[in-house]
C-alpha cells in the first residue's frame, strides 16, 4: 500500500515540476525582454502601453516609483502628463497566472525631456511705464445673435525681456443691433506700438458708436439688398458705404497723428496694423463689413464647415517689412476701396480674427487661410487635439475666455509672437 501511494505522488509531482519549470522560463522571458519606453516631454500627455501579446501569462500588477512622474498606470498603459525632467527608474511588477503569490521585479527607464516653455523667463511689464497694458486680456460675451470670445496675450519674445503686450482688440455692441470687434497689433519695431494698437482699435469702435452713421450705413444696406434698385443705384450705395468705411479709418490715422503730437512722439512710434467686422443681422441674413491693413486675417467659415472666405486684403511680403499699417499715409490712395468687403450670408458657424501670432504657427501660408482642411486642423487643435491637452469648449462656453488664452499659450519653435484671436460663433 505504502508503495503504491509513493508511486502515485510521484507521478503527479513530475506534471508540477514541469509546470514550475515553464512558469520560470516565462517569468525569465518577460525579465530579458527589452522595452525601450519612447520618451516624455515635461507638461505634455504622454501614453505608452506595454505590448503582452507574446507573453499571455504574465500579468503587469503595478509600477513602481511612478508616483513621482505625475503618471499613472492601468491596462498595461502608462499616461498622464510628467511634471519635471528627469531620468526616471521605474520597477515593472509582475506576477505569472499560474503562480500569482510570487511577485517578480523587471527594471526599467523613463526620460522625460524638459519643457521648452520653461527655458524662457516670464518677467512682468513695467507698470509704471507710459502707457502700461496688462500682458494679456480674454473677453466673452453676445455679439449679434451670436457670442464672441476672444484672448490676447503676450508673446514669449516679449515676456523673456519684460517688454509689453502690443497686441490689442475692442469689442462693443453698437446701436440698432450692430456688433463691432477689431484687433491691432503693434509692430515690434515701433517704440510705443502697444499704445498704437490700443489707440487704433478703441478708435475704429468708438467711430461706429454714432447713430447717425450707423443709420448711414444701414440706408445704403437697404438699397443693396432689399428695395428693387437699379444695378446703378445699387453701386451707389455700395460706394456710399465704403466711403463711410474709409472716412473710419482715416479717422483712426488722424487720432494715433494727434496722439503721437500730444506725447512728443512721431506717428511711426505708434505703427499698428487693423482689421474690423462691423456686423448686424437682417431679416435677409448677416451683413458683414470687413477691413484690413498689416498681415491679420479675418475668415468667415460657412455653416456647415464646408467652405472657408478670407474677408479682407492681406499685406504680406516676401521679405520682412511687406507688412503694412494704418500709421502709414499712402495707404489712403485710390486703391484703399480693395481693402473693404461687404459680405451678406444667410447664416455662418465661425467669423475669425487673428494676429500673425497665430496666422503664423497655425497656417504658415497665406494660401492656407482659404483651405477648409486647415481650418478643421485649428478646430481640432482647439478641441483639444493638441500636446498640450488643452481644449476650447464652445458648448458648455462658462470659462470659454479663460480656456483660449491658456491655448493661445501653445508652443511652437520658433514662433514666439504675440497672440491675438477673436472667435464669433
């Protein structure tokens, strides 16, 4: 009896051995592999997952030391947003299906790099210069039947030297149910630009503030779109409005003139660029009237997204200084009807103004500014598909002015501008 009880145990020991030997040889498998974890950048998303598929056995419990990259782990995946630089050594801890009391160690490496955001200083504008602005500013609000946000904010350039903010933008709801949003933004060159921009874009705004010329305007509308007239009459009254549209800006040149005198300064200290959207919704639709000068666009995207117009004439060189500003005479010449757009639509989804901040990084080209694929990469990038994991939520719109100026912070080498943009929609 004795003998055949040794038999049988030693029968049914051997399939254990065997079964420890192949739990070894797995957990030793998984040991020697080797993963090279891509790396991290400091204060940007970052996923890894490990790849199981060859070892089904084995089962990731935990990493150790994690905690103290700011990432954490579940599904086999590593994500979250590191905190710091650093080379991190991380334990994979893991454990065998068939043997789960025994815990196993795998070493391995994480690098994060450093954020290059953190390279740059971030010192504040001197408040008791001339003619001090905060270094950025975030509006939201109603604009027709519509709203309106907008965020300006100092470029990198400029916060490493202390310098200001020369960007600027107003926003105002007008008389009789017309909106008006323009931006400036002051050319680097020019010693007291921030003034400049912010001259030119209260001014433009407070020209419009007028009853009288708002009705104007709206007289002239009314002949172009709705009364049976004349294809004369209605050329009539589409050179009426542009003239009222010229004498705006002419006034805004005549301010920063009379601005520069009172502060012993000549009228290229205050160099700034423009562009405006005088809007109002008709009975027939919304009625645009749009201007630029400098290198700004204005875009008005159709409402089904399907279709993109550039609402203004663009200055752009091909060398530094194709860039034109309202501060310069010979911009009012004959030529300067080419720069105003009277545009009529039954409805849109988005009307955009923007500086060369964030013309630049975002579309590059001036070409681009008319290719709706582009345009869908913006929105994209402002839902959130960015590294930066920040996201602009025209939906539930509560913080919507806090949430585009921390995007507006987005990083993009070599392009380090100020950065002003202005969303209807």
């Amino acid at each position: 009896m004795m003998g055949k009880f040794f038999r049988k145990s030693a029968a049914e020991s051997k399939p254990k051995t065997m079964e420890q030997t192949l739990i070894y040889k797995e957990k030793e498998e998984f040991k020697d592999v080797h993963w090279m974890l891509k790396n991290a950048n400091a204060k940007q998303f970052y996923e890894f997952s490990f790849d199981m598929e060859d070892f089904p056995n084995i089962k990731i419990q935990n990493i150790g030391n994690l905690e103290e990259t700011g990432l954490t782990f579940e599904n086999n995946t590593i994500s979250g947003t590191p905190v710091t630089n650093n080379m991190y050594h991380l334990d994979v801890q893991f454990y065998h299906v068939h043997d789960q009391n025994q815990m196993e160690t795998k070493k391995i490496q994480l690098f994060v790099n450093a954020d290059p955001k953190d390279l740059w200083k971030n010192i504040p504008s001197d408040k008791n210069a001339a003619f001090y602005k905060s270094d950025e500013d975030a509006f939201k609000g109603s604009f027709s039947d519509k709203k309106i946000v907008v965020a300006s904010k100092r470029g990198r350039s400029h916060a490493h030297e202390g310098k200001f903010r020369e960007d600027d933008f107003a926003v105002n709801i007008l008389s009789n149910g017309w909106n008006i949003v323009s931006v400036s933004d002051g050319a680097g060159s020019a010693n007291a630009a921030r003034e400049g921009s912010r001259v030119t874009t209260t001014t433009i705004n407070q020209f419009f503030s007028s009853h009288e010329i708002l009705n104007q305007i709206e007289n002239n509308i009314n002949v172009l779109y709705t009364v049976q007239s004349s294809g004369e009459e209605q050329s009539e009254a589409q050179q009426n409005i542009i003239h009222i549209l010229s004498e705006s800006v002419l006034n805004v040149y005549h301010t920063l003139e009379k601005t520069a005198a009172e502060n012993t300064l000549s009228v290229n200290d205050l160099h700034a660029t423009l562009i405006f959207t005088l809007l109002k919704k008709f009975s027939f639709g919304y009625v645009i009237l749009s201007f630029g000068v400098g290198d700004c666009p204005i875009n008005l995207i159709n409402s089904d997204f399907s279709e993109v117009r550039l609402l203004n004439q663009m200055d752009v060189g091909e060398f530094g200084g194709g860039t034109r500003f309202i501060t310069m005479k010979e911009i009012f010449n004959d030529k300067i009807a080419s720069r105003f757009r009277i545009t009529c639509v039954e409805d849109f989804s988005y009307l955009v103004l923007m500086t060369d901040g964030i013309y630049d990084p975002k579309f590059t080209t001036e070409n681009k500014l008319e290719d709706i694929e582009s345009w869908k990469l913006l929105f994209e990038d402002l839902a959130g598909n960015n590294d930066d994991r920040t996201k602009v939520d025209f939906i539930n719109d509560k913080k919507i002015d806090e949430e585009l100026l921390i995007w507006c912070d987005f990083w993009s080498r070599g392009n380090h501008d100020d950065r002003t943009l202005a969303i209807i929609y």
